[in-house]
C-alpha cells in the first residue's frame, strides 16, 4: 500500500497482489457453544474481494481521534473509503473542511449540511458558504484491532 499523510489522517492507496488472500473456514465461528471441528472447510478470502467494490476509487484511511466512538471508529482503526459513492443522510463520510480531513457523519436537510460528531464531547459543524467543504468519500467498512 501507498500512504499518503493529510491532516489527522493517512491515506492508503490498495495494492493488488495476485494470489495473496488468507485462509477462510466457511462454517462461521459461534458466539455461543462450540461447533463440531470436523465441518470446517478451508478456503482462501481476499479482504480487498470482500470490501472493496470499485478499486479505482477506493481508499484506506487511518482515524486519529475520538469524535465517531459512538459509532465505532475508535483511534487508530482503518477505514475503507468509496469516493464513487453518493453522499447521503446518515452516511458517514470522510470531508475535507477548511484545510483538514475529518470523518463525520452526514446530516443533510433540504437548505443546510451538518458534520456530527458520535461523542458529545465534540461539537456539531454546521456548513456555511463560508467554509471551503468537500465530502471526499464515504466510509463503507472499518478494519480495528481487538
């Protein structure tokens, strides 16, 4: 992958490796009691097959901050970006706002667009015509460490 740093995030360009996917046990893990292991098929899985729709207009990025944990994208999670997908209510996306990137989600009404942040310890952005705004991307899949 190649980075690329803007801001609080890094942005990730995918790199298609041919053949390079990790193995797969299509049987699904439980939650609840153990499954018998004698049914466990083993395959091959490709995340980028699996998250990924459109490669040329899609992206990864790194979350630096705390302002979406109610939606959990928590600091340092990576994020999968569609840049070929519409904006929408609801959606979160990834916008360039006055010279910075940020991740938020879309609140869009008929005259106005706000940035709400999912931690009340953050404030909601209204856009004016005043700000230089872009919705960059929308947010599609998050990769996180547990």
């Amino acid at each position: 992958m190649i980075a690329h740093k803007q801001g609080n995030l890094t942005f990730y360009t995918p790199e298609v490796v041919d053949g390079l996917a990790g193995h797969f046990f299509d049987t699904g893990i439980s939650a609840g009691f153990p499954s018998p292991t004698e049914d466990f098929n083993e395959q091959h899985l490709s995340l980028d097959e699996e998250l990924v729709n459109n490669k040329e207009t899609t992206f990864y990025a790194r979350v630096s901050g705390q302002s979406m944990i109610g939606a959990g994208l928590d600091d340092n999670d990576l994020l999968v970006i569609d840049r070929s997908l519409e904006p929408e209510n609801n959606k979160i996306a990834v916008c360039f706002l006055d010279g910075e990137f940020t991740v938020k989600r879309l609140r869009v009404t008929k005259d106005e667009v706000w940035l709400q942040p999912e931690n009340p310890n953050y404030p909601i952005i209204n856009i004016t015509e005043e700000n230089n705004f872009l919705i960059w991307g929308i947010v599609t899949n998050v990769i996180k460490k547990v």
